[in-house]
C-alpha cells in the first residue's frame, strides 16, 4: 500500500543517514550510500510481499476446508463457492485478499461464468502454487468424471499440511531470526557506543583517505554477512 512504501522511503533514508554518520561522520557520504539506501528498499519490498503471500496461503487454506466441506455435505460447486464467500465474512475483514477474490468468483458466476472458468481465473490472478494445484486437480477431476469430493478432499488435506509444516519451520526459526536481528544491531551499537563516549578514538578514521577505506571495508563486510545470515534463516518448503 501507499503507506507501507511511504514508510520504507523513511525507513531507507534513515538507514543511510545513520551509517553516513556512523561510518564516515559527514552529510556529504549520503549520496555515495545511495545504493545500499536502494538496496534496503528492495529487500523490504521482498520481505512484505512473501509476508502477504504467507497470509493469503493460510486463508486460502480456510477458504478451500470451507469449500471441501460444502462439496461433501452436497451442494454443487457453484453454491459452494457461494457459501464459502458468506463463510468468509466472519472471519477475515472486508478488503482482505481472500475475501476479495472470492467476491470477485461470486460475481462472475452471477455473470453466468462455469466454476472451472472462473476458478481458472482465480488461479491466473494470483499466480500461487497451491492456488495453481487446486484448480488444476479440479478441473482435472471434473472432466474426467472422477470422484471429485474425494480428489478435493485430499488436495485441501496435501496443501493443509504443507502450510503447516512451513508455520512450525518459521516458529522453530523465530528465536534464531530475533537473535539475528540483535546480531546485526550490535555492531552499529558498539561504534554509536564509542562515537558519543569516546569520540577521539574515532575520530582519526574520519576525514582521511585511510579511514574512509577501513571504513567502507567495514561497510561491505557488514552487508555482506547481513545477507548471508538473512537468507540462512529464510527456508522454503
């Protein structure tokens, strides 16, 4: 949304004016540190986005047990798309994605669309794995003229688990991303710590060509293990 970027542009600017004044001591050091400002914002934009995609996996999770349980107890796909919808109402706010793009189903059935024509477009919108694997088992399952309850029954039971299975890997990992997270602090702690209490042995590190190399080697050294340690935290089922 417009409030999170807003909130990132603010989050990057301070990022590079705090190593501008941490590591080289001068305003001028901030259009140099442009690029790591950059950098921070797209590794946030990536951060949020697989964020979001994590919290539309689980409601989709809900919304598909919701639709696998109407099939079961007897209405025909279209209903159950329809009931899944009012199903969805009291559990998640108006605007959230899942809720969205069930209205949207609704209203396309209402335009007379097939439930495979319009689960097929569900899929193409959202361009998701498990989203893509449930329409494809269904539409799969309803030309051949399968046991279709069945095949959704076990497909909603593969995806559940699966989603399950990443959510106990991310609470496993939790305690080690907080202790990352202090990790990557501390560092820029130690040498705020020494700028404001012990200013002079700093000093001769800025101003002087020197400095500014050990400096930016520092820097660089920095970003590199942030990156490491970041993507060895970030595992994906």
């Amino acid at each position: 949304s417009r409030r999170e970027y807003v909130a990132a542009a603010v989050q990057s600017v301070l990022l590079v004016g705090t190593a501008a004044w941490l590591f080289y001591n001068t305003w001028l050091a901030v259009a140099a540190l442009l690029p790591v400002g950059i950098w921070y914002w797209h590794e946030w934009r990536e951060e949020c986005c697989k964020r979001k995609e994590q919290l539309f996996r689980e409601q989709f999770q809900n919304g598909i047990q919701i639709l696998s349980s109407l099939l079961k107890a007897g209405y025909s796909v279209e209903n159950a798309i329809r009931e899944t919808e009012k199903d969805l109402r009291p559990l998640y706010r108006e605007g959230s994605r899942i809720r969205t793009e069930f209205e949207r189903m609704v209203r396309e059935l209402d335009m007379n669309l097939t439930a495979e024509q319009v689960l097929t477009s569900f899929s193409k919108r959202v361009n998701q794995e498990d989203v893509n694997n449930f329409v494809t088992v269904f539409a799969a399952a309803k030309r051949t003229g399968g046991d279709s309850i069945s095949i959704l029954k076990e497909t909603v039971r593969i995806i559940g688990g699966k989603i399950e299975t990443e959510r106990e890997i991310q609470t496993v990992l939790a305690a080690k991303r907080l202790e990352f997270h202090v990790m990557c602090v501390i560092p820029l702690g130690m040498i705020g710590y020494m700028r404001m209490a012990f200013p002079e042995f700093l000093n001769v590190l800025y101003g002087n060509i020197p400095g500014v190399l050990l400096m930016t080697g520092c820097m660089v050294v920095y970003l590199f293990a942030y990156r490491l340690g970041n993507r060895i935290i970030k595992i994906e089922v």
